[in-house]
C-alpha cells in the first residue's frame, strides 16, 4: 500500500489519493465460510470483486471478514432494522445484514460503475428474491447531502435515519475523515435509550468501523478519525481485536500491526 498523501476536490483521484496496484486482468470471486454454527438457510457468500480499481475494490478486505463475523454474532444490533455500508466494495458485511434480517440495508460506494455494478451483482448473487426489496445500492460520496440515502428507508419509519453504519476498512483515507463523519452524524438515528439498550432491547443507534493499520507508520493519522468524531461528541469504543494474515506480506512496517483487524462502536455522546 502506498504511503501517497494529499487533499484535493471530490474528483476520483482526489478523494482517494492512494495510485492503484498492478491490474489483475478479471474480475475475481472469493467465497466467505460462515463462523457461526447455526442451522439456518446460508454456510458461505461469494463475493465477486473487480478486477483492479483505484479504490481498491478488487480486494476483500481482513477488516470486510471480521466484520462479516461480528455482525454474524450480534444480529441484535441490526435485525428487522436499518443499515447503511459506506465504501461497500464487494459488500459482504452488508450483505450478512441483510442475510441476517436487516429490515433495509443500502450498500454505498463512490458513484463509480464498475463499482455499483459489481455490488448489484453480488445482492442478486447472494440475496433471495424475496428478501432483494429491502436491499438498496447507490452511488454516494461522502459528505455529501444524505436526503439520497434517506430515502430508501420505509415510508413507515419512524425516524428517517439509520440504525446502523458500517464502515469498514476506511479510515486509511485520511483527508475523508471529515467527510464520513459528517455523513454518519446526518444518516445516523438520534434515538437516544438510557443506555445501551432500552426496556424493548432496541440498541442505541451507533457506527461500527472496522480497520487495519496497513502503513504502520501512519497508524496515528488513522487514529485522527477518533480523535475527530470525540470533537464532534461521539463516544468512541475498541470492541474488537482479531489477527490474520497480512494483506500485502511484502510491504514494510511490522507484520503484527498489519495482520491486526481493530474494530470500534460509536455512539452519540
């Protein structure tokens, strides 16, 4: 992974500033195996990715697993409830979502087509017919008006707002950081219970952003995202910390902080 910083407008280039890697010629699958024993209808999700992109969506990343595994652990915080994926990829935590009996679940990613397509390809691979109305993928950049977005959520929501926001390996964006909190203070649900769940067992409205620090070296400009959501009054907590192997063995900086997926819950202060 390149260690290219920059700030600029909302072009492509400028709101990802990492230079791609060597292309692979096709798009390519990669299955998911399920963690969690349960006798229910799914085992494994295919994820199809680019082949090569700019923005990186022609990997799956460790963080993208972790977190299809925690969410596969804690339907709680999302069944028969809405979701919104930022910079989805191929999607698979939100596809598990959606799988587990998210109400709405709206994949995101920057309006790019050969990224949108290969999203709706991977809804129509893994979700069922009768369960592909509540799914929802659009372009979106961050920071931009949220009213798209809301939109898709039922007319007979209570709030038109999201429960849930997932954000999975991208904070590695640094000069985005602003950008994605802002978005997720205008999508996020202001229901507030008096703690982290009510008497009904609805949780608090939160963000879960999963990642990895892939250039060590730059692991305290990851952190700035936290530091930046605390100035804006959001309670940041590590929930997760899980090991595997490196995405890009070859690269520099210690492998231990490379092969370690962190993940974290925001709430509303």
């Amino acid at each position: 992974m390149s260690d290219s910083e920059g700030e600029g407008g909302l072009a492509l280039e400028s709101v990802f500033t990492e230079p791609p890697r060597p292309p692979s010629p096709e798009p390519t699958v990669t299955t998911y195996t399920r963690e969690k024993q349960a006798n229910d209808t799914w085992t494994t999700i295919d994820i199809r990715l680019v082949g090569s992109h700019p923005l990186w969506g022609h990997h799956l990343w460790n963080a993208s697993r972790a977190f299809a595994s925690y969410l596969d652990d804690h339907p709680e915080l999302y069944h028969g409830r809405s979701v919104l994926e930022l910079g989805a990829g191929g999607a698979l935590p939100g596809i598990v979502a959606a799988k587990n009996g998210a109400r709405t679940v709206v994949l995101t990613d920057y309006p790019d087509a050969a990224l949108i397509d290969n999203i709706a390809y991977n809804v129509r691979q893994n979700i069922p017919e009768s369960e592909k109305k509540g799914v929802h993928v659009q372009g979106y950049i961050w920071g931009h008006p949220v009213e798209p977005l809301l939109e898709l959520l039922p007319g007979d929501s209570e709030e038109k707002a999201y429960d849930l926001i997932i954000l999975s390996d991208l904070i590695f964006n640094h000069s985005q950081h602003e950008a994605m909190l802002k978005t997720c203070d205008l999508a996020l649900s202001k229901y507030k219970p008096t703690e982290f769940a009510d008497d009904r067992g609805r949780p608090s409205p939160c963000l879960l952003v999963f990642y990895t620090h892939h250039r060590p070296h730059l692991a305290h400009r990851d952190m700035e995202f936290f530091t930046k959501a605390r100035e804006r009054g959001w309670h940041c907590e590590e929930i997760l910390t899980r090991k595997y192997p490196p995405m890009f063995p070859e690269d520099p900086g210690e492998e231990e902080v490379r092969a370690t997926v962190h993940g974290w819950r925001l709430t509303r202060s």
